[in-house]
C-alpha cells in the first residue's frame, strides 16, 4: 500500500509498528530471531518495525505467534486495518464498482451536522445533477477500469440531495470559479448544473460562496477539494486515493484554510452573478 501523505496515516501505521515491537521486547527475542520464525528476511522484519511497510493479516498472525502471543493478533490486526482507511486507493475501494463508496459518503453526509466543502475540480456531490453525477462517474469508472455501475452509483448519490431540505443540517460551500467553467459532461450538461446551482443558491441550509479568478492570493492559495463533516473528519480526494483525516490538529488546519478561502470568496447576488456568466459563456 502506498504510503499517504497524511500524519494522520503515518501516525496510525507508526502506532501498529510500535506494538509490533513491544512484541518482541515482552518476548525477549532479537528481530534475527523473530524473522527466523516467521520465516521471511530481517530486512522485511525492519521495515515493518519502523512503519516502512504496512503489514498483512498474515504477517500479524505469524508475528504474534513467533512472539507467543497469538491472542494479540485480532486487535493488531483491527488496529492495521483502521490505519488502512485513512490512506485507501480508489483501485481498492471501488473494485466491485462506486456503488459502495457512494453509500459510505451518503451515511457521512445524514451523520453530518454541519458540512463544510471546499471544491477546486468539480460540483460537490450533493449539489449535483443526475446529467452531471453521470458523466463525472462514467468518467472515473472508464479511468480506474472499474466495473460499470454508474446507473446505481448515480441514483444512490443523488439520496445526498434529501439532506438539503431535511434534518435541519447546515452546507457551506466554497467554488473556485474554475469549477463553473469546467465543461463535465459538455456544455448542455453544465447548462442545466449551473442552473441547479442558481436553485439552491437560495436554500436556508445552504452558504454557497464563489472564488473569483480575480481575488487577491494573499493568504490562501487553491488547495484540493476538501470535505469537513462537523468537527470530526475530514476526507480529501487525490486521484489516487482518499485520505481521511481525523487527527485534531489536522483537522483544525483545514477548518482554518477553509475560513481564509471563504473571506475570498464573494456571495449571494455577487456569486449569483458569477454563475449566471458562466452559464452564458456557454452559448
């Protein structure tokens, strides 16, 4: 597994590591020892001691058992995985399609008090048409070769559009202007977003504000696409993988970028206004 960029998944993955090696110390054997046992190189035994590697289920198992500590392997091995979902390849997490992915975001988003999202790229999920959901899903599945659900995948994200009018939650939404003049899916599919975008402008649970090409960088340069849910997770969208943050300090980071992107960004007739010339540069 590729190694993230996060501290929050290094931090986890080091956490693992370092109970692997408190194993070995509570056992009073050497890592020449351990690896004898398990039957596989010093070298593999080292990287998964300082977190250079991420190891198996196996290799938890065959761990404990050198250190005579079988029972230890399940919580090892609960802790390992967790790490896993902090870094996760979209080639993992969407192998039997997007279908599932876009029921996990669904729960996140009905859990979610308040949501604040910041998009460099594309339409947040919950603000999207099933036109525009279609083609940015066709355009993913086709890309990761991933099996072709976009029908299902498309009709389950759409179920986010129901938090917009229900259960008293709070969406606060920061584009780049970059993201109204993307053409995804062609100009009569942006057509009808832009004008989705205009609709729920005016919606009490919704703050959309827009980033003008024009605004003054001075404190805050654009950044990739980031979804805060409350004050609890944050999860950021690389083409690779998706990384999911829940580390405090982390976390409080992104809350701050997302306040200096948000004085930067113009709101109510003004983004009104910016949508609408979109929409007419489009023909």
């Amino acid at each position: 597994m590729a190694q993230s960029p996060s501290s929050s998944a290094q931090a986890a993955r080091k956490r693992v590591a370092g109970k692997l090696r408190d194993l070995v110390l509570d056992a009073g054997i050497t890592s020449q020892e351990l690896s004898e046992r398990c039957g596989w190189s010093p070298s593999k035994t080292s990287r998964l001691q300082h977190a250079l590697a991420a190891p198996s289920d196996s290799d938890i198992r065959a761990w404990c058992v050198a250190c005579g500590v079988p029972d230890d392997a399940e919580d090892l091995i609960a802790a390992n995985r967790q790490a896993d979902q902090l870094y996760t390849e979209w080639r993992k997490l969407n192998r039997s399609g997007l279908l599932l992915k876009q029921q996990d975001i669904l729960s996140l988003v009905e859990r979610a008090h308040v949501q604040r999202v910041y998009c460099s790229n594309v339409i947040p999920g919950f603000l999207q048409t099933a036109e525009y959901a279609t083609a940015l899903l066709s355009a993913i599945t086709c890309f990761q070769g991933t099996p072709d659900d976009v029908e299902e995948s498309v009709r389950e994200r759409l179920k986010r559009r129901r938090a917009l009018y229900s259960g008293g939650r709070r969406f606060v939404v920061l584009l780049e202007e970059s993201v109204l003049r993307y053409r995804i899916g062609g100009v009569d599919v942006m057509r009808g977003q832009l004008g989705c975008l205009l609709e729920v402008i005016g919606l009490p649970s919704v703050a959309l504000g827009v980033i003008p090409f024009t605004a003054d960088r001075l404190a805050m340069w654009p950044l990739e696409a980031m979804y805060i849910f409350d004050d609890e997770r944050v999860s950021i969208e690389s083409l690779s993988a998706e990384i999911s943050i829940t580390v405090p300090t982390e976390i409080r980071l992104y809350q701050r970028a997302f306040i200096e992107l948000g004085h930067m960004a113009v709101y109510g007739q003004t983004a009104r206004a910016l949508i609408q010339a979109a929409i007419h540069a489009l023909g």
